[in-house]
C-alpha cells in the first residue's frame, strides 16, 4: 500500500520530516489528524524501538478521538487487531506485537502518571499534542517536551496539531511565529481544498461554500485556518437580516414553536428575555424581547415582578403565534429569578452549559448566524437587541492580553429617546450587551438543534 494514496497531497512532503518539532495548522478539513495518526502508526511498525506519547489536554477527551484516529490508522494501513497490536482502554494503550513498541495515551493534567506506565526498554520517539489550543501556555508543552526528550540521542519529534484561534494576540499564535524561526521546526499550513473532494463528501464542502457566501472572514478562519483578528464589532452586522415586523403574516408563514431565553439582571444591569421562534420556511426568527433594565430607577423591580413580566410574556407570545414551547434558557449563575420563576410558575428553566470562556460561547453563535437562516422583526421592542449588537466590542485590552472578553459597560441614549419596552412597560436609559448575552445562550442550548457541532 502506498502512504501517498492515504494522505492528502499537501503532506506528501512532511510525511517523512524527520523535524524535532513539526506543527500541522490549518482549517477544518484539512485531515492533518488523519495524516499524523498514519505517520505514528507507519514509525511504531518501521521503527524497532520506537513509542509514543499521544496527549489531549483532559484524559477524559482521549478515547472518542486521538485513541479512535490511531485505531483507525492501523486498520488503513492493514494491520488487524489481536494479530498486528493490541488495545486496551484501561490504561489507554496500543501495543504493537512484532517489536513491543507502545502507544500510550494522556491527559496533559494526568501525563505524571502515565510516564510512571512506560516501558523504559522502549525509548518515546514521538509526542503528539492533538488539540494544542486546550493547553492555557506554551511552558506546559515545553516541560512535557523536555520529560519525554531525554536519553534520545538520534532523533525525537513533537508533533503539534489544532485549529489557529482567530486572535493574532493568542498565545499559540505567538508560540507558533516565533517556532518559524527555529532550523529544528517544520510549520505545515493546510486546508481542506488540497483534500480529494471525495473523501470530503458532498455535504462539507456544500456547507464550506454556504459559509463562504453568507460570511466569507469566518469561512476563511474555520475553513482555512487564518488568523483573522478580533479587531472592530464581536458580530458582522451583515449577519442579522432585519425584517418587517408584519413579515409573517405578510408572507404567510407559520411559527411552529418558540424558544425563551433569559439573562437575569441585578442592581444595575437589565434582565431580559427574547422570543425565538422556528418558522415554517426554515429561518429562526427573533419574534420580540421583553426589557427591564433598573437603571437610574430609585425604586427596582423585585424578583417576584420580574418572574411574573416574563411569564405574562411568555403567555402572550405562545397566543399571539399559536404554538408550544420547545425549551427556556436561562444563564446558569441567575439562581434568584430561575427559583422565582419555578416558585411561582412552576416553571424549570434551564441553566445554561456556558462553557469555559466567554469567546467560545460567542464562537457558537458566530457559527449559527454563518448558516444565513436567521431573522429579526423590526419591532419597537427589538430595538434594543439592535442596539446593542451595533455596539458590541471587545473590551480594550483584553484581546492584546490574549484573553478577549465583550465590554459590557452600561452606555447612556446619549442623543437619543430612551429605549421604551412594552412588556415591561417601562424606560430604559442606559444599555449593554444583555440582549446578546441573551442570544449567545440561547444558540449555546440547542447547539443539536440549530445544526451546530460542539
């Protein structure tokens, strides 16, 4: 069997580096997972002494991945199980049976003792971080390295695969800059266009031109592994279609059920609750916002007021469209009104998976508005989600650092009539980023739903 008949094209010259360290970036598609578990698996079975470190950040990532990629790996290249090597799950490793030589697989947090589990007849040859951008900093992988380089006196290789995060300011992006510069580093940047469309499938690559039309910068980070930069809005304003607020019933189309989602305020930060509906042409539609912001107010509303505006809400969005609920969101710090809601409702909203930062969760909603299939009506009440998406940005600094965080300074109508809410029947004078934050978990709780991998 030939390797160039496994590989994509864009690896025919890497496959064979011999490098000390050899990063593989580049965009979803690109099969440089695919290509470096052959890589490994081709130098376990060419290599007598020859084994390898194979890391994710958390152990409890391993199995559904880097351990079913090398599994697959060496059914490509024609071995059989229990005849050419053996798996075990518990503890995670792959034996070859001609020449002992072992795959062992860790968790970055747990890697201490998985050097406790190596045959020291058997020297690590390979270390291949999958995943770098789970790790917070580039002295973790330097340490790792340096464990796993000692007593080789011919070759070593690390090998370092992920998808580039969009911030220049990150620090892999940094790491791997400053790397180029090395004589003893391989950088290999690819994407899915040097790939056989067949191995791809139809599906993809309709999908990668679906986000190349509807957002051409976040295809060419997601798909072509570019450093786009996080400078300007956190959203394109292109990506929300505003519609007529009779645009239902001008076109005849019929709200099949509603999605609630709610971020909850405090002392001087709003509570808000938007209406999401999926529509009988497909789109998802922002039907309308409910808006209570306690600003400049001597005398705030009480949980028990807010808990009832947003059922009376609810109530009357299911009437007006004449359909079910499917699920209510709510952010999962906000215990005090989701309890209130369930005291005097009944009413179990859902707390929100927010994830581990800020950027990922706005990452998901940039993904679901890149499939075009989403819709606001221009209504009075809307307004405000209008505003604040024209006015969300990163706080400054914060990306330089590395670790970009949305500003969510309350900003006064300077200029402007205070923003007037129906359902709250109430003025609000100052705004933020509530009803994007309200959005973003709403996207982040039906990721399955709304076609978007997690």
């Amino acid at each position: 069997m030939k390797i160039s008949s496994q590989i994509a094209p864009s690896f025919n010259r890497t496959f064979n580096s011999y490098k000390t360290h050899q990063i593989y970036n580049g965009g979803r598609g690109s099969t440089k997972t695919s290509m470096i578990s052959l890589k490994i698996v081709y130098n376990c079975l060419n290599e007598n002494n020859c084994s390898v470190v194979v890391l994710r950040k958390h152990q409890n990532q391993l199995r559904k991945s880097v351990y079913k990629e090398i599994k697959r790996a060496c059914t490509r290249l024609g071995l059989v199980e229990n005849t050419h090597y053996i798996s075990t799950v518990s503890p995670m490793e792959i034996k070859f049976l001609q020449n002992g030589n072992v795959i062992y697989f860790a968790g970055g947090d747990d890697f201490e003792t998985v050097k406790g589990t190596i045959d020291e007849n058997k020297l690590i040859k390979i270390v291949w971080f999958e995943e770098l951008t789970g790790w917070d900093n580039s002295e973790d992988i330097d340490q790792i390295v340096a464990t796993f380089t000692r007593g080789n006196n011919d070759w070593f290789m690390a090998l370092y695969s992920y998808n580039p995060p969009k911030n220049k300011f990150a620090w892999i992006n940094k790491w791997c800059n400053s790397m180029k510069l090395r004589d003893d580093c391989l950088v290999s940047e690819t994407d899915y266009r040097t790939v056989p469309e067949e191995w791809l499938g139809k599906l993809f690559i309709d999908e990668a031109k679906r986000m190349e039309k509807f957002d051409n910068k976040r295809y060419r980070w997601i798909y072509l592994g570019e450093v786009i930069g996080m400078e300007g809005l956190i959203y394109n304003p292109q990506m929300f279609e505003y519609v007529d607020k009779d645009y239902i019933e001008q076109n005849k189309l019929r709200i099949l059920y509603l999605d609630f989602s709610v971020d909850g305020g405090h002392q001087t930060s709003a509570t808000t609750c938007g209406c999401y509906g999926l529509a009988s042409d497909g789109y998802w539609y922002l039907l309308d916002t409910y808006y209570y912001s306690p600003n400049e107010k001597p005398k705030k509303k009480a949980p028990s007021e807010l808990s009832r505006d947003i059922f009376n809400f609810e109530i009357a969005m299911i009437k007006m469209w004449k359909c079910g609920e499917d699920k209510e969101t709510i952010d999962s710090a906000e215990g005090a009104l989701r309890n209130q809601l369930y005291t005097d409702y009944g009413k179990r909203f859902h707390p929100v998976n927010k994830g581990k930062n800020k950027e990922e969760l706005i990452d998901y909603s940039q993904a679901f508005l890149a499939k075009g299939k989403f819709r606001v009506l221009d209504n009075d009440n809307n307004k405000i989600f209008k505003k604040e998406n024209e006015n969300y940005m990163w706080k400054e600094g914060t990306v330089e650092k590395g670790k970009p965080e949305p500003d969510k300074t309350e900003k006064e109508f300077i200029g402007e009539e205070p923003y007037y809410n129906s359902w709250s029947n109430d003025y609000s004078y100052y705004y933020a980023d509530h009803t994007q934050d309200v959005f973003q978990y709403w996207v982040k709780d039906n990721l399955s739903k709304l076609g978007i991998k997690e």
